[in-house]
C-alpha cells in the first residue's frame, strides 16, 4: 500500500476516498478535509472565539490540534467528572488533557464536579436514580449545561466538540429505528446560538472514528485510551459494530447514510426542524439563565435543588 502522493509506505487506506497516504500527507490532509468542512457548515470563523470541549479522548484531543494548527483561537474545558471505577478514569484523562496542552502552551480551564457542586457523577446519579441506571443520561445533561454555561459566562462565540462521523452514525440508527423524529431534527452539526445559549459544532462530523485514531496516532499525540467504564457495552457501540460491518462491505456507507440524513434535513424532511430552535428559547431558567422547553428551573437546576 503505497502513498497516491508520493509513493511512500502509506499509513492508512481510506477505502471510502479511495485514498492511501503516508504520515506526512496523511497530517495534510485530515486538517484540510476538517477546515473545508468549518467553512462549508458555517461552523465559525478566524475571528470567533472557540471553546473545545476535551475529555482526554483521542477525536478531542486530535480536533483541539488540528483547530490550533489551523490558526483558530481555541480554549479547552475539561470537565472532571469524579468517575473512578477502578480505573482511575477521570484523574487519568485530567492528566492526559493538562499534559497535552501544557506541552503545546494551550489554554485548559478544568471543572472539577465535586469541587463545584459537591458531588461526583456516579454520586449524583446514584441519589436521583437511586443507582438504577448508568449514569450516562445524568452525565450528558450536566456536561452540556456547563460547556453551555462556561462559553455564556466567558463570552465564547461557539462551543465545539469531537463527535466523530461514527458516532453521528450511530445516533442517526438509534434515532431512525426508534423514528425518534424530535431527535432526527435536531441532528445537524451545526447548532445556532440563542438567548442563553451559545452556539455549538462539531467540525469531525464527517470524519471516520479511525482517520481521527490515525492522525493521533501518527501525530504523537497521547489520549487516554480507556472508555468510559459506563460506556462499555453502551446500545451506541452496538450501532457502531453494526455500521462498521456494512461498511466492511459497502465501503462509504456510514458516510453515504449521514450525508443523505442532512440532505434531507435540509429538504425539510422534519418539519419542526426551525422551529425547534424557537421552541429551546421559549423559556429562560430563572436561576441559571439556559434555555428549558418548560417555564420554570431547567432540568440541571432541579437536580441541585435543596428539598
Ligand atoms: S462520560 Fe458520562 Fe460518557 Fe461515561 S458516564 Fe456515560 S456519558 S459514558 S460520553
Ligand atoms: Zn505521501
Ligand atoms: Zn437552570
């Protein structure tokens, strides 16, 4: 397998493009496809201030790179979320993401749950579910609330984050078998600001989960390589195995079904697509000052409120 631009032994074949490189046009590459992606969406621009959500991972840490490399005025936001499990996860991906940036001289401001609300993540799950499911949903909803409340706080123009396009993949399957149409229409990679609301991209959206590894990879770029304990076995990874097994044999399908998702997102295949927009900013939260579908405190408020 050899480089189509130079002829030297390629690093990656991208059977989807058609397209073998090695390490050095492969670290071209990848950042142009990315740019060419910002720009098409309308994602921001030179002028924007960007806060990239990182969480150790190799697609954040990989985007917040290539975001840099590109010229972008990016900050990271860490958020610990005090998950241990054995393994140490959250203190190990914390050092994995202070390492990286402090070795490229990167902004990192770090939210440490515990410090800020007293409680970790499996705790907070633990007294409003009473441990009776992951954690994740609990989880999804604090981390948006305070990537959203940073960014409004400290005058960021956009927030971004390192979906990858298999993970949109595998969420556009969970949300198309469940015809989940409030979902399907509020699938796009490009969500606008709003009052109490900055606005929020994500630039790997057509970027496969291994192009991204790869470029990590060949970038010498250090991630924590451990999943989340509670994402093992999760109904998304099963989604992924699925799509990587049609993609075995139609190479580009995984692609092919997102792009024809926005295509008809675009079409106005969901209808309540614009209006959804109008429907988050109804109401403000009185105490946090996010936007909630209700009148009333939002859904993180209510977590925290004293009985
Ligand atoms: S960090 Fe949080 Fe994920 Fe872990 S607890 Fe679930 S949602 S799996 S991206
Ligand atoms: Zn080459
Ligand atoms: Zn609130």
């Amino acid at each position: 397998m050899r480089c189509r631009k130079c002829g030297q032994k390629a690093v990656i074949n991208m059977r989807q493009h058609r397209l073998s490189l090695c390490a050095a046009h492969f670290q071209e590459w990848l950042p142009a496809q990315v740019d060419r992606f910002i720009k098409k969406y309308k994602m921001f621009n030179y002028t924007d201030r960007v806060l990239v959500a990182v969480s150790g991972g190799k697609d954040s840490l990989a985007l917040w790179n290539i975001l840099a490399q590109l010229g972008f005025q990016t900050d990271g936001l860490y958020i610990d979320l005090g998950i241990d499990e054995g393994i140490a996860y959250s203190s190990r991906s914390r050092e994995v993401t202070e390492s990286f940036a402090l070795q490229r001289g990167l902004p990192l401001h770090i939210t440490d749950i515990k410090e800020s609300y007293g409680e970790s993540i499996p705790q907070i799950n633990e007294r409003t579910h009473r441990g009776r499911s992951k954690p994740c949903s609990v989880c999804g909803l604090v981390k948006r609330h305070i990537f959203n409340d940073f960014a409004q706080k400290n005058n960021y123009d956009v927030v971004v984050t390192g979906h990858n396009l298999d993970d949109e993949a595998a969420i556009l399957l969970a949300n198309t078998l469940d015809w989940s149409l409030e979902f399907l229409a509020r699938g796009y990679p490009v969500l606008p600001a709003k009052p109490g609301f900055t606005k929020k991209t994500k630039p790997f959206c057509r970027i496969y989960e291994r192009e991204s590894a790869a470029y990590a990879f060949v970038s010498g770029i250090a991630y924590m390589e451990s999943e989340c304990p509670f994402s093992l076995d999760s109904k998304q990874l099963k989604y992924k195995r699925i799509l990587n097994q049609w993609e075995d044999d139609r190479p580009g399908m995984k692609l092919r079904f997102y792009l024809h998702y926005l295509n008809a997102l675009n079409a106005g295949a969901f209808p309540w697509k614009q209006d959804n927009a109008k429907t988050l900013s109804q109401h403000l939260c009185p105490q946090c000052g996010q936007p909630t579908s209700t009148g009333g405190l939002c859904t993180f408020c209510r977590l925290f409120k004293q009985p």
